[in-house]
C-alpha cells in the first residue's frame, strides 16, 4: 500500500475503509495518527509504560481503598459465589458488594461438568437461572445439558463483572475472618482477612508479611468443600470456637445432597452466610457429584439471605 493511502484519524473521526474495510481510523485518541491497518501500516495510539502502571495502579488500589467497607464480602468465585454474586446485585443495586477469589482465573471448578468431560448438567427447576442469564441448553426433560460448563461460567462472570456495583479481587486468598464480640458476649463474624495469594503461600519462608482487611455487615462464604483450599470459613469457625467440630462431607448421593445444600444455606453464624459445597463439610452433608442445581439454587438463597441479614 503506498504511504498516501493511509489513513490519517483524527479524534473526530470514526470509520475510514478503502474499499474493502481494512483500513479504518480510531475514535477517541488524542490527535495522534493511529491506524487499523492489517496490511502492514498498523499504529498504536502513543503512550509510555508509566502510563500503563498508572492505569492499573489508581484504579486497583481505589478500589481497596474503597471496598474496605463493603456490604457484602463474597468468598469464593465458584458457581454458588458467583450465583449469589449475581443475584445479589441484581435485586439490590444500591449494595457494595465485593467478591475474593484466591485463584487466579475465577469460576471454581465450574470450567468442567465432571471429571474432565465439558458438558454441564442441572437439574429442573434450576434451569430458570440458565434462561435468565441467557446460556442456552438441551432439554432433557428432568434435567439440562449445557454444552460446554466453560459457557455457563464465562456468561455467569461477565454478567457479574459488568455489574457496576461488583468488585472482584483474585488472586487474593481470605487468610482470616474478623470476629466482634458484643457486650453480651455474642460473636459476630465482621469481616475478612485478606492477602494476595502469593503472599499468604509464602508464610511459612517469609516474615512479617501482614495482611489487609475488608469490614463488611454481611459475609457469605462459598468455598467449596475440603481440598488444597476450599472449607476455609468452616475450618476457621472450628479453630475460633464458633463450631465445635466439622460434620465433613459424606459420600456421594446426588437425590440427599442437592436439596440438603438449598435447604442448608443460611446465616450458620452471625454475620456468615454459607452457600454451595462448604456446607457439606460444616453440617456433614453428602456431596452430589457433577450435577449443578444445587450450587446455582444455593447461591440464590444465599443472596436472599443476605439480604435478611442486612435487613435484620
Ligand atoms: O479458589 C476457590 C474456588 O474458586 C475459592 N476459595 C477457596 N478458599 C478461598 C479463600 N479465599 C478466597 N480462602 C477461596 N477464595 O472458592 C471457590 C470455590 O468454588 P468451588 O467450585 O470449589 O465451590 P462451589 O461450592 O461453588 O461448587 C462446588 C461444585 C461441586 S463439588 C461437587 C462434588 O465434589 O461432589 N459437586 C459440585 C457441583
């Protein structure tokens, strides 16, 4: 392409094309030259690395600074946390309500119907939610197949992310619960303890590492059952007196366990809310294998729980 066909954009301008659309000019940019061009004469819009660090940086850590007094703390991005995420945010988009996921990538173990096999299986009338966060399936008369559980979960945090009143932190692990104690002697879960997960894996070769906090009037802790990380609220309720010993999950039986999951779900100390699979390890509950009703109908009433505890 010769030099005089590229296009010059402007911030005033919008779509330039040759002819065949691949020539286009960039709105928006300051009043630099930038180009989509696919045949060699590609620009970017002109700015420096401190630039790309500033971006990151105010915003992330006015978000911290912002979310230390939430509403709601949501442990956990799996499909019950992100559920109640969803749910919650939606019925009440006046709340603050911040999400910490330990892991890197959000979604729990909802990447995968089971095992490592991709399609997803929820039971009736669980699919209501499927419809109203518009992930298609098959029909299978009790049940529904969605073809892929990677499609449930990236539909489920995009719509949960694209909530303006949610905030999610990753890469950061709940290390700790803050706990009050009121002048009758009642204990109140008031908070978390948070640290990025990097950090809070190096406690045993580091020191002096401390962590930061979240105060918030509602904490709902999602999880998941006992593994390199999950059960973590249930655990830290037994080592802070709250619970005097774990009921542990039990062996698989999906018709016990998904509606003993829903009908579990509730505020199990003042202030914490459980939800999804770390109630099978704090009242001893079957687990129900690769079938996702429950986590989806759980993280429902663990939003309308929340809202009990805020109201209350
Ligand atoms: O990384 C964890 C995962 O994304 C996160 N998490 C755990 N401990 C944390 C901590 N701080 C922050 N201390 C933490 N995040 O919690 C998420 C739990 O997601 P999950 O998918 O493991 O749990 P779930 O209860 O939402 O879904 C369970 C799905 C299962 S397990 C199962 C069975 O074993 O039979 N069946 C189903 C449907």
């Amino acid at each position: 392409m010769a030099p005089s066909q590229i296009v010059q954009a402007t911030q005033t301008e919008t779509l330039q094309t040759n002819g065949n659309g691949i020539l286009k000019g960039v709105s928006g940019a300051a009043d630099h030259d930038v180009l989509e061009n696919y045949e060699g004469q590609y620009r970017f819009a002109p700015i420096e690395e401190s630039q790309v660090s500033r971006a990151m940086i105010k915003r992330y850590f006015e978000t911290m600074y912002d979310r230390v007094v939430s509403d709601v703390v949501i442990v956990g991005a799996g499909s019950s946390g992100l559920t109640c995420a969803y749910q919650l945010a939606s019925m009440r988009p006046d709340l603050k309500i911040t999400i910490i996921e330990a892991n890197v990538a959000p979604g729990g173990g909802a990447w995968l119907g089971g095992q490592l096999m991709t399609p997803m299986v929820v039971r009736k009338p669980a699919d209501r939610f499927l419809q109203e966060i518009g992930v298609p399936y098959e029909d299978e008369g009790s049940y529904v197949v969605v073809k892929h559980a990677a499609l449930f979960t990236s539909t489920l945090l995009s719509r949960v992310l694209a909530m303006p009143n949610v905030v999610m932190m990753n890469a950061t692990a709940v290390e700790d619960l803050i706990i009050h104690e009121d002048s009758q002697g009642q204990q109140r879960v008031a908070g978390v303890v948070t640290n990025w997960t990097l950090v809070s894996l190096a406690h045993d070769t580091q020191s002096c590492m401390d962590p930061n906090l979240l105060m918030c009037h509602c904490t709902v802790s999602a999880t998941g059952h006992d593994g390199p990380m999950g059960a973590f609220s249930a655990k830290r309720l037994v080592s802070a007196g709250l619970l005097k010993e774990l009921g542990n999950m039990r062996a698989l039986d999906m018709k016990r366990s998904e509606p003993a999951i829903v009908n579990n779900t509730r505020e199990v100390v003042p202030g914490l809310i459980m939800t999804g699979m770390e109630l099978s390890e704090y009242y001893g509950i079957n687990r129900m294998g690769p079938t996702f009703g429950g986590m989806i109908a759980s993280g429902i009433k663990a939003a309308h729980e929340a809202l009990r505890v805020l109201d209350s």
